[in-house]
C-alpha cells in the first residue's frame, strides 16, 4: 500500500506547496492530508487531528517546515517506528521529489525526501556574457 503524507506547518504554507507541486506535476500521485498551525492554535488540538488522521493510513511520513517549531515539536509525537516517520525542512523540491516516487515503501521515500530537500538547495550565480 502506498505510503500517505501529513504535512503539519505554520499557517498554509503546507498547503501552498501542495498546491504548487499539483499543479507542476499535474496529478497528486499520494493521499496528502496538510494542517496549518496557526498563532493560538492548541497545540494538543492540532496533535489530536494529526493522529486521526494517520490512523487510517498503513504508512505515513509527515514532513513539517522548521525542527523545533511547534509543527515539528506536534509531529514529533506522532513517530512510530516503520509505521510513521517524521522529516523537518520541507521545501517544494523535497515535495516534488516524494510525490514522483509514489509506489516507493515509507524507507525510500524518506531518503528520497531527503535528497529532494537537500539536492534543491543550491546558491545561483549569474553568468556573466564575456565581451571579447
């Protein structure tokens, strides 16, 4: 069975990069659940829904965007070993990485995600035409 995503970040950006990642990619090859954690939100609230909704997943790798935030700090309790994983740092290259690689096991996936993430990570440099 496919592995499903939770995404748990600060207001929509989870959503947002859902959004942008579908409409590249044309299709959502994964079941994708997103919460945003908004300023007042109770965080206990928040890890209540979290946890309703992996449990009707076999798999689930939640991604969330900044380790040690209150996102990271809710899916950190989520983590059950070979069942649900958690990633910090997400960007759009990690989530288009994931999402074409669809029938990848919970394992691959998250090393997937991870050089999605890393590998899209990079400082541009202008080049500049010589005038000879």
């Amino acid at each position: 069975m496919a592995v499903s995503l939770l995404i748990i970040t600060h207001d929509n950006i989870g959503a947002s990069l859902v959004d942008t990642a579908t409409s590249m990619l044309g299709v959502t090859p994964l079941q994708i659940d997103t919460i945003s954690v908004e300023k007042n939100a109770n965080p206990d609230d928040i890890l209540e829904n979290a946890r309703s909704l992996i449990k009707k997943n076999t798999s689930t790798l939640v991604l969330t965007d900044m380790y040690g935030s209150t996102p990271s700090n809710i899916a950190c309790h989520l983590h059950e070993q070979g069942i649900t994983q958690i990633i910090s740092g997400i960007n759009l290259p990690m989530l288009v990485r994931v999402l074409n690689y669809p029938r990848l096991e919970l394992d691959g996936l998250i090393n997937k995600a991870l050089s999605g993430g890393k590998d899209g990570v990079l400082t541009c440099k202008m080049e500049h035409p010589h005038n000879d």
